[in-house]
C-alpha cells in the first residue's frame, strides 16, 4: 500500500524535488502552492510519476483552505503518513529599520502560520492513526540571527524550530514525531528575494533542493521508533 504525504511549496525548489522523490519512491502526494500553473510544471516534470500526484492551489495562511484540502486529501486516500512544510519566503528590505507590519504579516503567514495551519489540519488523522512524520524545512538562520537573513525571517524560523518541538514534546505518545531541517545557502527561487540576489557563479556552489529533499526521504525511511529531531545541513 501506497503511503501518503502532503508537500507545501511543491510549485518549485525544495517542495518540487521532494514531491518528485516520494513520488519516485511510490508514495501518493498532495502537491500544495497558490499557483496551479506552477504545481502543474512540478506534475510535468515527474511525467513518469504523475498519476501519484494530486494539486491543491491555495494558500496555506488561509485556514479554511487548508482545512479543506486536507479533508480532500483524507477522503481521497483514508490516511496520512507525512506532512512536508517546505513552503517560504523573505522580503528584500529585511532590516528592522525598513520593517512593516504588512511585510512582517507576508513573512510570518507563508514561514510560520501557514506550517502551523497544515499540522493542525493533519494532526488529528495521524493521533487517529497513531502514527506519522512532519518534516519543517527551517534554516540555519532559524538558528542564529544573521542580517543577510533579516529579522522576519529570523523570528519566523526561530519560532518555527519551537512548533517542531512541540509537535514532539506533545504528540509523541501518538507514535508521531517531528524534524527540523536547518539548510544554509540553497539555489532556489528565494534567492531573487535577496536586496542583491547572488550571481550564477555564487549559486553553482551552493546546496541545489535536491540535496534537502534527500534530507527528507533519509528522515522518512527511518523506523518509526527513530526521530532525527533536527538536521543542520550547510554547502561545503
């Protein structure tokens, strides 16, 4: 039997790697992004896999939407064994100088509430269950503040690391379990987002999402009674 997982920012970068993965890997997913034209080039992309993917446009602040994708999702496949928060971004003027409460709001909603939102939304099947996996794509910033980060971003990680903890903490006597993956640099669409964006060159060396959504699949493949709490990964 086919095991199920639902993959937020599955539109590109980390989210597209990994939806591809476990798809690969026989696993039936739940693409989520707002852009359906977007998740629809991550379906092309896994041609061979395709018929294992379900999209879902929407976006993941909006509570009512999560809520009803999940409700989707759990009919359509009667279970859930990962919830994959992979969704993100920054904002170019990061400082706490130049800090709005909109851009603070844009910041928190697709880094924080909406992971937040996804879990609760899953949370009760995988207690029903007793058993699943949710893998937080954090980074290191969300483990020491940095400027180039800005201060958003920052927060939004550092409070991200504690719902993963929490997850822990709280649902482990369901038999579920929660990983915080802390990359550095990685190429991917959220690097544009940067006051000046890094130049090609910059990129090459840098980790590509395959490499975190290789993270991932290690975290997924361990025995149930094995959890990688946190996983700090960082281009050589």
């Amino acid at each position: 039997m086919s095991k199920i997982a639902v993959v937020t920012g599955s539109s590109s970068g980390v989210g597209r790697a990994t939806a591809i993965s476990l798809a690969r890997a026989g696993w039936k997913v739940g693409l989520v992004a707002r852009r359906k034209d977007a998740l629809q080039k991550t379906v092309e992309e896994a041609h061979d896999v395709a018929g294992s993917m379900v999209v879902y446009p929407l976006d993941i602040a909006d509570k009512s939407a999560v809520d009803a994708m999940a409700k989707s999702m759990l009919e359509k496949f009667g279970r859930i064994d990962a919830v994959i928060n992979a969704a993100g971004t920054n904002i170019p003027d990061r400082s706490l100088a130049s800090l709005t409460d909109e851009k603070y709001k844009e910041v928190f909603d697709a880094n924080l509430v909406g992971a937040l939102n996804v879990v609760q939304a899953f949370l009760p099947a995988m207690r029903k269950q007793q058993g699943g996996t949710i893998v937080n794509i954090n980074s290191i910033a969300g483990q020491n503040a940095s400027v180039l980060s800005g201060v958003a971003y920052v927060m939004s990680k550092f409070a991200l690391a504690g719902l993963t903890q929490s997850i822990n903490v709280e649902e482990g006597k369901h038999n579920i379990r929660a990983t915080s993956i802390f990359p550095g640099d990685i190429n991917t669409a959220i690097l544009e987002k940067r006051p000046t964006p890094p130049p090609i060159e910059a990129r090459t060396k840098m980790m590509q999402p395959q490499d975190i959504a290789d993270c991932i699949m290690l975290v997924l493949n361990l025995p149930s009674r094995a959890v990688i709490e946190e996983l700090r990964i960082v281009p050589r």
